[in-house]
C-alpha cells in the first residue's frame, strides 16, 4: 500500500441533534431525493497502479461527500450567517452568493443573513462597511452580472482576531468565505483562532481561483467561462492576424503560476500556434528559440497567434521585488515584453510585420458565466450550506471525479497543482498548436529551470 500522505478526515463542531426540515428519503429506490450520510467517500486516487495492492479505505485517500444530512448541528431559527468574497474577481462569484443565500434562506429557513463588503476589509469597523442583509429577493438577479454584489478586496486576511471580534459581536455563527488559496488559508486562520476562543461558529470556504490550481479539485468555478472569453479574444486577434502581411497576433491570459487557462485556450481555439505557460521555459533567441520558429512560421503561413500566461518567462524579465496586498509577488509584464522583442528582432532584421497585442485578463474576470459555470457555482452554494448546518468546519466544497465532496482547507491549500508538461494535456496542447516541444537551446538547463520552479512555488503535476 501507498504511503499515506493526506488526512481528509473534516472538523466538526458536535453532534447533529436537530431533524433537517429539508424532507428527503433515506431508502435508495423510492424515487425520492436521498439524504447524504457521513459514510459516503469518494475515493482520491482512483488509478490502479498494481492490481495486487489492497484498496486504501483510510482517511489518506477517502473524501466525505457533500449533500444535506438528515440531522443537523444547527437550529435553523438561531443561525446568524455570514458571506464574503475576497481577492480578485472571477466569474460566478454572484452565482455562488445567491445560491448559499436561497439554500439557507428557502431550505433551512434561515433569514439573518449578513454580506460582508469589501471581503476581509469588510470585517474592520474603522472601514465603515456596513454588512448587507441578504435574502431571496435582492440576490434574484445578480447572477446576470459579473463582478461581486458584495464587492471583494486583497489583504487583511492576517487581522484574524480582529475578524473574529467582529464575527462575535454581531453574532454570527456559520461563516462562507469565498476566495482562492490566500482566502482559504486566512479562513482556516480564522476556524483556527474559533476553535482558540471555544466558540461554535462552522467557517466553510467555496474555493475561487480562475487559475484552476488548486489540489484535488477537478475544476475551480469560473475557469470554463474564462476559457471560453479567452477563446472569444484569440478568434479576433486570429482574425486581424491573417488580415495582415506577415500578421502576428499576441495575446496575454491569466496564470500567475499555472498555465491552465492558456493551455485550455489554445486547445479551444484551434487558432493559436504558440502557447507559453509558467511551466514550460522557453528561450527568445537562438536556433531553438521563440524568434526562430516564430520567423519560420511567417515565411510559411504568413500570420501567427501567440497566447502568454502571465506567469510564463519570468526568468527572462527583471524581478518587480514587489508584492500585492495579498502577499502574491506583482510579476512583470510579460505581455509587453514579448511584444516589443518581436518587434526589435523582425526590425533589425528588416522584415515586414504587423502585430497586434491584447490583454483581457479583466474583461475576462469580470464576465458573466457560462451554463456550465452557472450550474457548478449553484451545487456549490447549496453543498455549502448543506455542510455548514450539517456543523462542518475549518473545509472547502470542490468537485473531485465528478462528485461534490468535503476537503479540508489543510489540504487544498498545501501546494498548487500545475500543467504537468510530460502529460497528456500539454502534449494535446502540443498538437493543436504545432509548436516544437521544447523552445530552448539547452535542454539540461531548461530541466533545471523547471524543477527549481517547481521547487520554490511548492506545486505539483495535475493529474489532468
């Protein structure tokens, strides 16, 4: 057997003494909706590597499924929620907000309903944000809007007595923090700091990252429709490309340190021949180089699309040494640096081109979601509440092979997960694009490169 290497047992904060008011069966063939029981996995690793190891039903590999538990923690009459979103924006932040809102307000019956402004600033008196009281009827449509109705902030997650000060003195017992792996960790600093004090207050996080890097989860919400956006951006630069002599078009996506959205984008779209991403380095000059093979395929085709995750080549930037409020390190601008060192070498070289640079990380984030998106978001909001009442804590809802689980903040937020360039989702990328394998002139260097990136930013492959 395996090594143990995770413990997805998840904190609760008592026993479940209250009948839920959400009438459902327990016999499986009445055809009525089911309960959830607490011992219901779904196993983490689900690849057979040798058929004579005995299957691993231990807390290292099995993950508690999401859903309503027949008995619950809380008294629905005496539960005071609280809801925030922090860090950047994303798509179907708004989707996730009204579901948790209706699932608590029209299922339990839960009608005390605080929004937090501003994420973690919201929490701060010296803000002057006032929470919004949510219900039914004034999240009915934010759905159709991009953005956050409770609008977001970075930093201030480190504030965690002050945070929980405030948690306390309006009341609130039951806690939905929606942010990416920054956000999570501050929540699980905040469930940590509950636990301090003995106090019952179930904090759940719905984990938002468009990156799609967190581990274990199939997909974070929002990542589909920032694909499809992307998409939408590479067929209008594909089409000013060709449009052009000697047409090149460039294109910046998201990706701090994982290149899923570029590598998704570039398999959509059918239209991009070079794809740059945080875990494969490429070299600019030499035989082997971007400007190489970007020049060869010019004397073929005569138009190019080229899509950068922001994260790729930093190596051959000068470092910002800055951070943002959230404690990320502000990266260079890799977008503006590709764009003038193609010009530079296609003008020294005398040849005729005309390129094209856009960057729709914002307008990107900031859209409306997709169907698929939606859907996702509405499950999450709903397994949420269904954790929470059920007195889940210091946890995460994520899709894992497809079904809705329980995960502790522990482990989302241990290391990032990143596209692993030896699987089978780069090489697709690799035939859709038709770009070399690998872009430098020193392989053993370039394998250096990789495995100190992958040592410093604490990721691992994706098993995607």
């Amino acid at each position: 057997m395996s090594e143990k290497k995770f413990d997805f047992t998840i904190e609760e904060l008592g026993e479940c003494k209250f009948d839920s008011p959400i009438e459902l069966s327990n016999v499986v063939g009445d055809h009525k909706a089911n309960y959830v029981k607490d011992d219901s996995f779904v196993r983490n690793n689900i690849k057979v590597f040798d058929k004579s190891e005995p299957d691993d039903l231990t807390v290292a590999n099995l993950l508690q499924k999401a859903g309503p538990r027949e008995k619950i923690y809380f008294d629905p009459e005496k539960v005071n929620a609280g809801i925030c979103t922090c860090g950047g924006l994303c798509p179907g932040l708004n989707d996730v907000i009204r579901a948790i809102v209706r699932c608590l307000w029209k299922r339990y019956g839960v009608h005390s309903i605080h929004g937090f402004q501003f994420g973690y600033q919201g929490f701060f008196e010296e803000n002057g944000y006032d929470t919004i009281m949510l219900d039914p009827y004034n999240v009915d449509e934010i759905h159709k809007i991009g953005g956050s109705f409770l609008g977001t902030s970075r930093g201030g997650g480190q504030r965690v007595s002050d945070i929980v000060d405030t948690v306390v003195k309006k009341h609130i017992n039951m806690l939905f923090i929606i942010g990416g792996d920054g956000t999570q960790r501050g929540s699980l600093d905040i469930a940590n700091e509950v636990a301090r004090r003995g106090l019952e207050i179930s904090v759940i996080g719905i984990p938002k990252t468009v990156d799609n890097d967190l581990q274990f989860i199939d997909r974070s919400f929002g990542f589909e429709t920032a694909v499809q956006k992307a998409k939408d951006a590479v067929a209008s630069i594909h089409m000013e490309a060709r449009s052009q002599i000697n047409g090149i078009g460039l294109v910046k996506l998201m990706g701090r340190e994982s290149g899923f959205i570029a590598t998704a984008t570039a398999l959509a779209s059918h239209e991009t021949n070079f794809c740059l991403i945080p875990e494969v380095p490429f070299d600019l000059e030499g035989p082997n180089g971007l400007l190489h093979h970007l020049e060869v395929r010019l004397e073929k085709r005569h138009h190019a699309v080229i899509v950068v995750a922001e994260g790729a080549g930093q190596e051959l930037l000068s470092k910002t040494n800055q951070k943002d409020a959230s404690g990320n390190i502000k990266l260079a601008d890799i977008g503006t640096y590709l764009r003038d060192e193609i010009t530079n070498y296609f003008k020294e070289k005398n040849i005729q081109i005309n390129l094209k640079y856009i960057d729709p990380g914002y307008q990107v984030r900031a859209a409306v979601t997709n169907a698929n998106d939606s859907i996702y978001c509405e499950r999450l909001g709903n397994n949420a509440v269904h954790a929470a009442m059920a007195g889940k804590t210091k946890m995460v809802v994520g899709l894992v092979h497809d079904e809705y689980v329980h995960l502790p903040i522990q482990m989302v937020t241990a290391q990032r997960n990143f596209v692993d360039p030896e699987g089978a989702f780069w090489r697709d990328a690799l035939d859709a694009t038709g770009q070399p394998i690998l872009m430098v002139n020193d392989v053993n260097a370039a394998k250096a490169r990789i495995a100190q990136a992958i040592v410093e930013a604490g990721k691992k492959p994706a098993e995607k």
